[in-house]
C-alpha cells in the first residue's frame, strides 16, 4: 500500500499569503518541503483523499492527474479540504464516473452548487451537471462500505461544532494493510475510540492532524504533538498499534513555530515521521 502526500498543510498552507513570521518567512526563501499546500493525499494511485482548493496546484506543480481518479473521500466541507465548485469543471461526456463519498452535511454544499450550475445551464452558458458523471455517496459513521478492494469505515472526528466531519479506517483486503486518516480532528471522540477499540486489529500506518503549537492548543478542533503522542499512545495501549507502526503527522500550519527541519527533528524524537508535499510512503 502507498501513500501520496500532494498536500500537507493547514487550512492557510505554508507561507500563510499575508504572514511575516519566521516560519512563513523562512518557506518563502527556501521553498522545498518548508512550503505546504493544503492537505491532500492518494492511496495507491486510485483513491484520493479529499479535494481541496489546492487541488489546481497539485495539478501544476505536483504530478496529480485526477483524470485516472474515480473515487474520492471527503473530510468535510472546509475549502481547505473541499472545494466543491471545481467539481464540475469536469468535462462533458466523461466515460467513467467520478464518485464522491461525503457525509450528508457536506454533501449539501454540492448540490447548492448544481443547482446554480443548472440555473447557468438554462441560459445557454454551462453544459447539464448530469453530463459530467458526477456522483454524490453519502457516507455515515461506523458504516463500511467497499469500493476497489478497500474497505472504508467513516468514524466521528471532532472538529467544528457546525461541520459533519470525518476521518477515515481504510483496509486493504487484499494486502491486508489497514490505515487510519486522522487529519481535521482534536482527540478522538469517544464513540470513535470505542469502535476502534472493539474492532480491534493493527494499523500499519496512521497519519494525524497537528496543526497547533505544541503545548498551546487554543482549539479543541486539532492536535498538537502533545496530543498526537496522546491518541498515538492511546492507539498502542488498546493493541491497534506497535513499534512497526508508522505514525506521520500532517496538517501542519505556521502556528507550530517550526520549520520543516525543526519540526522533523522534534517529531523524530516522539515516533513520529514529519510529512512533506510530495512525500511517499510505502507499507
């Protein structure tokens, strides 16, 4: 199983556009991994995870051709992770379908943006939305479902109070590689950690938010390293994961106060491998 990071930023990316501080500083003079866009990731070069602004900019600068892409997890609906109305600059006439799995609370959001595009169509300027093959799934938490071989189970993140968020368990059931998603979440609810813990088995591979300075976590809604090394924890004490575990953190902002190097360094020290645009991993 390989794992694709076209984005690994937060909800402003690296360099944040109107930011003067060191880190955003220090991205725009070396560039390289200090620069982050907004998270994105692909499993084994058929299913993506999330699609978010940048996804233009993965296009551009990043190898992404969303072209080969048939289906896409969906977190939520911050533009940071989904920009809906890009959906439909896809093309007429497309001969496999583009399907979209995301909660129903997210998913209201598209179909505000097919009704505008219906009313385009009426005048003449946009071709019909149910010519471009796209197709909404609603996904609920605790339900799996299977598509190209995985086996996907939708848990309950905590993020925003207004948002219906969610992180993902993602089975191979035929190499028998499970992951688990955790980007966009502050520590697991409990009804999350619940399921995860009766269902038991281990993860080869976990990937989590850490999105705040470590040690001054001024939201509920994401980690930091502290609490990443928490849910981390957490995870090998209930046996989902052990020393052959990889643990990456992602969903990195500026409001760290680390460079690249600074931050790879400190999470090297707890277990943790620091994610870069562009980076892959194999498991």
């Amino acid at each position: 199983m390989k794992i694709t990071y076209f984005g690994t930023g937060g909800g402003a990316g690296v360099p944040e556009i109107f930011c003067s501080c060191r880190v955003c500083e220090v991205a725009r003079q070396r560039r390289g991994r200090d620069i982050r866009t907004r998270s994105q990731a692909a499993i084994n070069d058929d299913l993506i995870i999330d699609f978010p602004v940048d996804t233009f900019l993965h296009t551009l600068h990043g190898g992404l051709d969303m072209r080969k892409y048939h289906h896409v997890l969906i977190t939520h609906s911050h533009f940071d992770h989904f920009l809906h109305q890009d959906l439909f600059s896809r093309a007429k006439g497309a001969d496999i379908p583009l399907n979209i799995y995301v909660t129903e609370g997210s998913a209201k959001q598209v179909k505000q943006v097919k009704e505008a595009r219906e009313q385009a169509f009426a005048t003449g300027k946009r071709i019909r939305t149910d010519e471009m093959e796209i197709r909404i799934h609603i996904v609920r938490y605790f339900e799996p479902f299977c598509l190209l071989g995985y086996r996907v189970t939708p848990l309950r993140a905590h993020h925003a109070a207004n948002v219906e968020s969610a992180i993902y368990l993602i089975e191979d059931t035929e190499g028998g590689r499970r992951l688990l998603w955790a980007h966009d979440t502050g520590l697991l609810p409990k009804d999350t950690m619940e399921y995860l813990a009766e269902k038991g088995g281990r993860l080869d591979f976990v990937s989590l938010d850490c999105t705040l300075e470590r040690g001054n976590c001024i939201t509920a809604g994401h980690m930091d390293l502290e609490r990443c090394l928490d849910t981390l924890n957490w995870l090998r004490g209930c046996g989902l994961a052990d020393s052959g575990t990889k643990a990456v953190i992602s969903h990195i902002g500026h409001l760290l106060g680390r460079t690249h190097a600074e931050l790879e360094a400190e999470a090297a020290e707890l277990g943790f491998i620091t994610a870069y645009d562009g980076m892959t991993i194999q498991i």
